[in-house]
C-alpha cells in the first residue's frame, strides 16, 4: 500500500498488502514505523476525528458536514471491518451447525442414507439445526411464544426480558477483561493476565462482600473498589517487572494467571474465608449488602449494576484514549517506544501504569462476577472470562465501543448457549468454538474474502491500513 | 516472542553484581533461613529417606535438626562461594538449591505426624511420570519456536492429542492406533496454527490463545455430544502395556523411574535426543536455526523459508499430540474435558526456562515435576506448607529466569515475526 491518506492508526499498523494483511493490529515492537500522521501533542482530537473519513475528502470538509447518520452509514458501508465480521459470525456458525451434526447421533446416523433419502436427511438436518439456533436465539434476546403469552397475560412481563437480562448478565465481565486486553493493546502490551487480574479482583471484592456487613451503600463501593485495587496490583506487577527488566509480558502473564488460581485455591480454604457449614472448597456466602444491586429488583432478572459499570468504564477509557494526557501517552507508546521515549514520555512509567489499569479493569470483572452473580467464592467461578475477555477484545478490533459491542455478542451467545443446551440438548460447549472460530475468521480477513469471493471495494484500501505486514 | 519495548533504558553496565553474584546473594538469604528457621523448627525425630520406591527397605537417617541445619549451612557455605568467586554458576546454584530443599525436607519430615520416611524411589518415578507431557509439550514448543514461529497453543495440542488418542483408541479397538491418531490430531491443529501463523500473517500469539480456547471448547463438547453418553463406545482407550528392563529396574532410586517405563517415558527420552541430535548436527537442524534467527538470509542462501516453518509446526504438533496421549492413556483411562488444565502453559515456562533448547526444556520438565512429586509427597505426609504455594514454584521460577533475575533467557530472534519475502 503505497497512499498516505490518514488512517485509524493501531500499534503495529504499517502498510501492507492489502490481500494478505490481517486487520488486527500487533503488540510487537519491531514490526513499528514511525507513522507520518502520529500528530504532535497539540494534534491529538484532530487527528481521531479526521482518521476515519475517506480519503478523497479534505479533514476539514468531513468534519464540517459530519454528521450521526451520515457516519453510521459510511461505517456501515465503507468500513469493510464490518462486512468481514459479519460474515467471520456466519461462517463460524455455519461450523457450528456441521459440528452440531456430527456430535449428534441420530441426526448423524441419518447421514448414512443420503443418497436413499436424500430429502429425509437434509430435512431432518435442517429441522435439527434450525431448532437449536431458534433455541438459542430464544435464549439470548426475545422469546417470541412468551411475548404472545404474555399478551394474552398468560405470563409476566419479566419473562420476556429474561432472555436480555441474562445475556447482559453475561456480558458484565466479559467487556471489562476485554477492555483490560484493549487498553494495553493500545500500548503495544499483549495483555494475557485477565484471568489472574479477574480472579485476584474476585478476592478482593469477594472478601470486603463476604467479610464485612456494612449498609450496602458503602459496601458496595468499597467491594468494588477492593475487586479494582487488587487487579490493579496484579496487573501493575506485571508492568514494572516489564519495565524494569524487560520480561515478556505474555509470559509474566501466563505465570501470574497460575499463581492467582493457585492462590484462590489456597484463599478460600482459610479460616475466616471458608465456610465452616461445608466440607467442599467454598467460600461462606457473599453478604446481602455486599451483592451488586439488581437493575430491576426481581429474583428473575439476574442483570445487575455490573453492565452500567461496564458501560462506563468503556466510556472512560475511550475517553482517556481519545483525549485523556495519559491515553496519548499510552498511545504514543504503543506507536513506537523509541520515538516515545524521545519525546519525553517516560516509557517505563506509562506501560506500568497502563498494565495497572488493565489490571483494574479486569479486576472489575472478577468483582463483577464476585459480587454479582455467583453466591460465594470457588475455584471455578470465574470460568474463562480472563481468556474470552481476549477473543471478546481482538473481535472488537481494540477500541473500546467495539469491545462493548463483542462483549454484547458473546454475552448473548453463552446466553443462548445455555438455552440451546436445555431445550435442543446440544453442548454449551459448542459457544466457545463457535466464539473461537469467529475471531479466527476476523483475524484473517484475507480468508474470509476469498471463501466469500468478497471483491476489493474502494473502502478496502482503507481497511487495509490496519493490517500490518 | 518479540523482543522488550523497554530495551531502549536498559543497558546497565555490569558491574561487580553479576547474574552470579546476584543470584549468591539470594542463596545467602536462603541459607540462613533455612539454617535458622528450619532448624529451630525441625524435631529431633530422624528424617528417613528410602531408596526403594516404598517406605521399607534399605535408607538412610538424618536427625532432623542436625540435618535442616547441615544443609541449611551447605546452601550457605555455595552462596557465600558465587558471592565471593562470582564464578561457578550452574553448579553452585544447584548445590545451594539442593540444600535448601534437602534442609526443608529434614524439617518437614522430622515433625510430620504421619510418616518420617521419604520413599526416593518413589519420588523419582513420580517425578519423571509428572514430567513426561511438558517434556513433549516443551519439545513441541522448541521445534516450533526455533523455526521462528511461537507456539502457545501447546495447551491446544496436548489436548487435542488427548481427545484424538481416546477416540480413535477405543473406535479402532487398537492403543497404538490410539497413540498415532493422538499425534495426528495434535498436527491437525499446529496446521491451524501454521495457516493462520504463515500464510495469513495473523499475530502468533494471538492464533495461539485463540486455538486453546477451541481446542477446549471442540473436545468438551465431543465429550459431552459422544463421549459422555456411550463411554464403553468412544472413551475406553486400551491401557498402555508397561516395559521393565530386567535388571536394571532394581537400580535404587532411579531404577524404578526409568527403567520400568512405557511408550511414553521411554519415548519421551528418545524424543529429546533425536530432536537435539537433528536440531543441532543436522542440515535441517541448520537451517531451521536459521529461519528461526534470521529468515531473510536464510532466504538469501536458498532456503525455503516458510515451507521449513510449516514442516516444523507440523512436527511440533505430531510430538505435542503425541505426548498429550499420556493424559487420557496412561494417567488415568478416557478422556474428560479440559483434562491437561494448566500443563501446556507449564511445558512453555519449561521451554522457556530451558531456554529454548532441548536439553534445557528436558531438565526444567524434570525440575517442574519433580516439585508436582513433591507437593504430592508432603501433602501425602500431612505437612503444614500449602500445597498451592508448592505448586506456584514452577511459576515463580520461570518469572524469575524471564526478569534476568537468575539468568536471561533470549527467544530465537525471528521468534513471532512472519516472514514476508521482500
């Protein structure tokens, strides 16, 4: 790629060819050039407001006639992110359907008589997979029979939004560990420690929710605050043993990861921790005061404050790295050190507190799931979020509304998921390869345009620009 | 994996605090420690350490003071010598470990109110069997990494091998069709790995963590479709046969770990030779160091860079698969989900902390098993230490070796770059 139009710049974007290149951005230093449009202090709104326009078009003009729908629309169109994405989401499904076949025995003894019944089985495979998908969609936004039910009053109004408020339920921790990927993905750090942030923030919360009985509204704060802290340490050790010594951070991350889990398994067993009623490995129940307060106070709807919380802390970060002296800095990092450390960024400093904040931030999510939906400590309460926080931050191509968006989407999938297993008896497990497989496909845009024959759009010299070679 | 973003204010000059040194100074504190604490804790009841793999037999006693407090003096007595001569590195290091440990051991077992008696034998074997999937998995990651091409989807694989070996063990009636199918299933995913890594360009690491999130989520789900409701039909692989070697299974102490083995620990051994001897004295070992290090000279030369780089990550996939079998094979019979949990991402600190380097990656798989045995053995003997924090040991020790706080450890330098012919 040989134009110079200004571009949304990530870490390790460089010009590529715009077949092979892959739209995720790289945490690796040396892939990094000084880029020509990396703004100068004084620079840094101008600069992010005028990336995303097309590049016949003069800033300033763009940014005259601007406006929310013309935007939404050029995103819509222009941006072939968009495009790869939804088609990357088909295309895993699609896998999940062939997978939902085979893990099925009768279905998949039906395939036998293929060319017998050719109708029989096609029919049969379709009425399996389309119940399932149906199941799961049921599962995840809106359940059409209990809409009509409820018409008819034959149900309550709070069965309808069930479905919703487990998939934001579910969603609550996965934007935060995905945020907790994308800060430091900004910086240039591959963050793979949100599971170790999230559990040590799950400890931290979990013991002021467990341990104290103070009125809720101190205790809820302070729980949520302890979850941050604790993360926040987590992840602020891994930052300076980077910055000082010069450690890997995927590796220090790894390592954390098993200590944290080791540690919670260790933790839980204590006294004062461990509840004295059970011979399992359990915490004593988390405190009435201390439980994040439910949005709409019904024992049906699980969704509580964690998805607010969740909002926000996306808004805050897209704030800090859009306009916040410290997001530039982080930035400008992420850009290129060298470059950085000319400049006077104190590069040492910055990635340790970035990695602090990522830390905080997952340690919400541990909190949030801590305090939120899970009745007391164990071992396994957090599940994978730290490492479907990474697939939910890398699917929202780094930037925090799109983490929100990935997190939404894979809230909604473990939703569904969970209804798909009730009702159509297929694996929940089947949502994390379907997950997995989605941002794979993402992370190749090259594969899915050639399995769709996409053709190269005037957008896709702009796609392009993310790709690094 | 790409090199520091912090190099750029990192250049301190040595000074009279070498990596040695250092790391004397650290031995120091530990040898007082365990002179002083151990020995004030440690009972007067004699430690007794059996050679043969059950507590009866032939041994030795140490009275449990006297010995946390000799061994205690001995990890002193190596500290105080790399202090002083700053020379002498590995060995010292390890004669100071080893005392230090040997100094704990008195201790534990001298108060312990079950058993005074630690079987070596016993812990050797143990120590080996713990072992032998990170030395595959670490071997995985050596072949892989060493062609330029990161590998953390070790996890991936191991379980993948696994699931495969179960599977197609059981559907074929027959455990050695099992063993290659496992092999195979874990080079069906390094091939994922080596698409997305080689041909699409996609981050390493992070194709990586995404193949280990599917990994998991493709076999549990298998297991929970197929497996789980006909297990004498799909999950009921053959037991792997034993192999003693008359005669010198009755060595004592290691005897019992290495000469009464199987397909995996023997294999395991001959793995880590041939992939030495073939990284290292071979053509293709050669040129793989060479794409790994420095691709476009490599290039240059004509070498074919990124068909060696498939090669090699199909390879790595074949061992790690292979080695993953152990899990559903020989540690326990059948396959259950998310069953390797955490050992993949023990044999990438083994490799790391073995540098990047056969040899190297079989001594850390040896060392991380050896405190698996023996977080087992004191749990066994009722020991107050948690055996959480035993467990953290190998993690804490491969952050101590990546800080360059007992030695830097330096990744092949191409290690995560794809190579694009310019």
């Amino acid at each position: 790629m040989t134009s110079h139009e200004p571009m949304e710049v990530e870490p390790g974007a460089t010009a590529a060819s715009p077949e092979k290149g892959p739209a995720l951005p790289t945490p690796g230093v040396d892939q990094y050039h000084v880029d020509p449009s990396l703004p100068a202090a004084g620079g840094v709104e101008h600069h992010d407001q005028a990336d995303r326009q097309p590049k016949h078009r003069a800033p300033e003009e763009a940014k005259a006639k601007r406006s929310f729908a013309r935007t939404f629309r050029e995103e819509l169109w222009a941006n072939n992110n968009f495009t790869v994405t939804l088609l990357a989401i088909v295309l895993a499904l699609i896998c999940g359907a062939v997978l939902m076949v085979v893990g099925n025995a009768e279905v998949r003894d039906q395939w036998q008589y293929l060319l017998y019944q050719p109708g029989k089985t096609i029919g049969d495979t379709w009425a399996f997979v389309s119940t399932a998908y149906t199941d799961m969609f049921k599962g995840a936004i809106v359940n059409p029979d209990t809409v009509n039910r409820w018409y008819w009053n034959m149900t309550t109004w709070q069965q309808v939004f069930y479905p919703i408020s487990e998939t934001l339920t579910n969603a609550a921790p996965l934007i935060f560990t995905g945020l907790a990927v994308a800060v430091p993905f900004r910086a240039g750090l591959f963050n793979i420690g949100g599971q170790g942030q999230a559990i040590m923030g799950a400890i931290g919360g979990g013991t002021v929710g467990l341990a104290l009985s103070l009125p809720a509204v101190i205790q809820v704060p302070l729980g949520v605050l302890a979850g941050a802290l604790l993360g926040g340490l987590w992840g602020y050790l891994v930052g300076i043993l980077k910055a000082r010594t010069g450690a890997h951070e995927v590796i220090l991350t790894i390592m954390l990861n098993n200590i944290a889990f080791l540690f919670l398994g260790w933790f839980i067993l204590q006294k004062g921790i461990k509840d004295p009623a059970r011979s399992d490995a359990i915490s004593k129940p988390i405190q009435e005061s201390g439980r994040l307060p439910q949005l709409i106070p019904d024992p049906l709807l699980r969704a509580n404050l964690a998805i607010v919380l969740a909002v926000l802390a996306a808004a805050g970060v897209a704030w800090l790295l859009k306009r916040g002296r410290f997001g530039f800095e982080l930035r400008a990092v992420g850009h290129n050190p060298h470059a950085a450390a000319t400049a006077g960024i104190k590069v040492g400093t910055t990635v340790a507190l970035t990695m602090a904040l990522a830390g905080a931030l997952a340690g919400l999510g541990g909190t949030s799931v801590a305090l939120g939906t899970a009745p007391a400590l164990t071992v396994d309460m957090l599940g994978q979020i730290g490492f479907n926080g990474i697939l939910v931050a890398l699917l929202g191509r780094v930037r925090p509304w799109g983490v929100v968006g990935a997190g939404l989407l894979f809230g909604a999938l473990q939703a569904g998921g969970n209804a798909m297993q009730t009702f159509s008896g297929v694996s929940v497990e089947l949502v994390g390869v379907i997950q997995a497989l989605i941002v794979l496909f993402v992370a190749a845009p090259a594969l899915v345009k050639a399995i769709y024959r996409l053709r190269r759009s005037p957008a896709a010299a702009a796609q392009a620009g993310l790709a690094k070679g | 994996m790409t090199t520091s973003t912090m190099d750029v204010e990192l250049a301190v000059p040595e000074a009279y605090w070498t990596r040695t040194r250092k790391t004397g100074a650290v031995m120091v504190v530990l040898g007082l420690l365990a002179t002083i604490v151990f020995g004030a804790l440690a009972g007067s009841e004699n430690a007794r350490f059996a050679l043969g793999e059950n507590i009866s037999g032939a041994g030795f006693d140490i009275p449990g003071t006297f010995g946390a407090i000799f061994f205690g003096l001995v990890a002193l007595a190596a500290g105080v010598a790399m202090l002083v001569t700053g020379r002498y590195f590995g060995v010292l290091t390890g004669v100071a470990l080893a005392g230090f440990i040997i100094s704990a051991l008195c201790w534990q077992m001298s108060v312990s109110p079950v058993s005074h008696t630690m079987p070596l034998g016993f812990i050797a074997a143990a120590t080996f069997t713990a072992a032998i999937p990170l030395i595959f998995g670490s071997l995985g990651g050596v072949l892989c990494e060493r062609s330029g091409v990161v590998n953390v989807a070790i996890e991936g694989q191991l379980l993948t091998g696994a699931f495969f070996g179960a599977l197609f063990g059981t559907l074929t009636g027959s455990f050695w069709l099992g063993l290659v199918a496992a092999a195979v299933g874990g080079a069906l995913l390094s091939a994922i790995l080596a698409v997305f890594a080689i041909k699409y360009l996609v981050d390493q690491v992070v194709v990586g963590i995404v193949l280990n999130v599917f990994a998991g989520g493709l076999t549990a789900f298998f297991y929970e479709q197929v497996m789980r409701p006909d297990t004498d039909a799909y999950n009921f692989p053959g037991k792997v046969p034993s192999w003693p070697i008359p005669g010198l299974v009755d060595i004592p102490i290691l005897g019992p770990a290495l000469f009464n083995g199987n397909i995996f620990s023997y294999g395991s051994l001959i793995a880590v030779a041939v992939v030495t001897i073939a990284l290292f004295r071979t053509r293709w070992g050669l040129r793989t160091r060479a794409v790994g290090e420095h691709p476009a000279a490599a290039d240059t030369v004509g070498i074919r860079v990124l068909g060696l780089r498939y090669a090699n990550v199909l390879i790595a996939g074949l061992v790690a698969g292979f080695g993953g079998a152990y899990f559903s094979m020989l540690s326990t019979t059948g396959f259950s989900k998310y069953m390797v949990s955490g050992a993949g991402f023990i044999a990438l600190a083994a490799m790391i902390f073995g540098r990047w380097h056969p040899v190297g990656a079989f001594f850390a798989s040896l060392f991380f098993g050896f405190f698996g045995a023996l977080t087992g053995f004191l749990t066994s003997i009722s020991s107050p230490i948690p055996s959480q924090f035993l467990s953290m040991l190998p993690y804490v020790a491969t952050i101590f070796a990546v800080a360059g706080l007992v030695g830097r450890v330096r990744a092949p330098a191409a290690d995560g770059k794809p190579y694009v012919k310019g």
